[in-house]
C-alpha cells in the first residue's frame, strides 16, 4: 500500500474515532438529564399527590351529626345552647385522624423512593460505555523523532557489485529527518498497569554512492505498530513505561530522475524492495502537564528492519542486469509528543 495513502487512512481513523467518542459522550449527557428532568418531575407529582388530597377527606359533614344528635337529645331544650353543643369545635381532627397521619407518614417515604429513582438512574448513567471503555482509558497522540540508523556505512566506499556494498555502488545510508509530528499513536488502558498502543511510523534514509550525483535515491520504511506498554503508576504527575511490540512495515526506493533514467531514456532503472516485520522496543516518560494532556519523551529502538532489494536494469527495454542486495534500516529514535487522554 502507498504510505501516503495509509497514513491519510490513519488520520482519518483517528478523527472518526475522536468524533464517535465526542458524540457518544454528547449522548450519554443528554440522556442522563432527560432522566434528571423526568425523576424531578415525578418527585413534584407525588407531592401533589399527597398534599392537596387530604383535605377534602378532612371535613366530613355527614360523620358529625351521628355523634352528637343522639347523646344531646334531653338538652335540646335550652335553644341557645344548642348549636355550641352540637357542633363541637374537635370534629374536624376526630373525623378523619388515621388518614390524615397515613398520609403524613407516607409523603417522605415517597419523595424519599422518588431520590432514590434519580441515585439509580445517575449510577446507570456513569456505568454506561464511555464511562467503562473510553474515559480514562483512550488516549490519542502524536510524536516527533530524530533518527540514528545503527549501521550506515557497509564499509566498502567506492566498491562496486560483489564488494561488499549493500547493493551495486551503494555503500551507505543517510537517514533523513523530518521533524514534522505526523507518528499519529492512539492508546487503550487495559488497567492501571497495562496497555496496548497502535501507532504509525516513518523513516527514510539517502543512498550514498561512488558516482555523482552520489546517491540513486532514498529508501522509505513506513508503517503501522503495535505493542504492548507497562506503566509504572505514582503519585507524582511522572509516569514512566517500557513498551514492546512489532512494526508491519512496507519499503519504497525512489529513484532519482537522472538515475532512473538516462542516455535518453536508453538506459532504465529499478530498485525493487521488501517488506519487513521489525521488533520495536520503547522506553518513556509521560508528564501530565495538565488534566487531560500529556507531554511524552521517549527513545525508541526498530530491530530487524534489514530491507531485501533488488536492482533490474533494462537496456532498450530488455531487461539485462538483475543485482540483489539489503540495506540495513536498523534505528534509534529520540522522539517528543504530546497526547490527550479521555
């Protein structure tokens, strides 16, 4: 695959990513103050309720005669007395008193099941799956690198085929450096102490040779990583981790116009290169600089990155010279980023 194409489908995996989490936290936040706005309301309905509905079960007009008529029949003479004695001021509060302290006795019991809705509705809210799989879990970042290849010269300066050059005149690499942060990485946190990291990377190196314009071209090495990170946790905003994983790299040699072609396009050539399975290991420090962002020094060492090629050349179009050869893509990277965690 084009590296340019792969890493344009990596950032686009990483933006997609960023913006599914943005919308499914949007979500979770939405819901969850739906469910506050409804809990709330049923509390306010079960007060009403029970307020409003006791008195007119208070006044009961036709409990009050049947106590009093009876009892009072003698003295219903003294036409003055009467209506004191019939209507005594503590029918009200005899009439219905049970209802009354049953209502009473259940209205905090109500609001008090209502609370605890709106508790178990937040706690399903937090349990939800950003809570569980991306907050404090995900983090996404990209870095910078200097690069050191580990064997740069063959030396056999100015030898050519069988010499014991890395392929034809070429007897070293120049790595180049590009200091743009394009290493794209993301982060999953297994748990406190283990986590995996999927990343992208890219190198290149110059071919030095004999002849002028001494170089045929560069050598590209690009690709996705995967490895595996322990975190040492502490108190202090420092963590320190050690990572080890694989690097599925594809190689690419281009060609300089003048080497690729020349005598008027009589003579042509290629240089056909390998893909390459290297080992990876990382050592670094993140520094929380602030909540959520992160400052990440680390050095990282790609092994067994040595590239098979093979050079063809075609005179008239026929092909007449086929030259195999490596190139050792060993390196040290001394590399800076930053990352955002969730």
């Amino acid at each position: 695959m084009n590296p340019r194409i792969l890493y344009c489908c990596l950032i686009a995996l990483f933006i997609s990513f960023f913006a599914v989490t943005n919308i499914v936290a949007e979500e979770q936040s939405t819901v969850k103050s739906e469910k506050n706005v409804e809990n709330q309301r049923e509390s306010e309905n079960i007060a009403k309720e029970t307020v409003p509905s006791e008195t007119p079960e208070a006044a009961v007009p036709s409990e009050a005669p049947e106590e009093t008529v009876p009892s009072e029949a003698p003295e219903a003479a003294v036409p003055s007395e009467a209506p004191e004695e019939t209507v005594p001021s503590e029918t009200p509060e005899a009439a219905v008193p049970s209802e009354i302290l049953e209502d009473s006795v259940l209205q905090p019991e109500k609001v008090a099941a209502a609370q605890e809705l709106a508790v178990n509705t937040d706690e399903a809210s937090e349990s939800s799956f950003y809570t569980k799989f991306i907050k404090d879990r995900v983090q996404i970042g990209t870095r910078s690198a200097h690069r050191i290849l580990t064997d740069d010269d063959s030396g056999h300066k100015g030898g050519g085929y069988g010499s014991g050059t890395f392929l034809g005149t070429i007897y070293g690499l120049d790595a180049k450096q590009n200091y743009f942060p394009r290493q794209l990485y993301g982060r999953f946190f297994i748990n406190d102490i283990f986590g995996v990291e999927i990343g992208y990377d890219q190198y290149k190196a110059k071919s030095l040779t004999r002849n002028p314009p001494y170089t045929d071209g560069d050598l590209e090495v690009s690709g996705i990583t995967l490895s595996l990170i322990g975190f040492y946790r502490n108190t202090s905003k420092f963590t320190p981790y050690l990572g080890l994983g694989l690097g599925f790299f594809s190689s690419n040699f281009s060609e300089i116009a003048n080497w690729r072609s020349s005598y008027n396009g009589l003579r042509q050539r290629r240089m056909i290169t390998d893909d390459v399975n290297a080992t990876i290991v990382s050592l670094g420090v993140l520094w929380e600089f602030t909540e959520r962002w992160n400052l990440d020094l680390s050095a990282k060492y790609i092994g067994n990155a040595d590239i098979d090629a093979v050079f063809k050349g075609y005179t008239y179009g026929i092909l007449d010279t086929v030259q195999p050869g490596h190139f050792p893509m060993d390196s040290y990277a001394l590399q800076i980023g930053v990352s955002y965690t969730f």
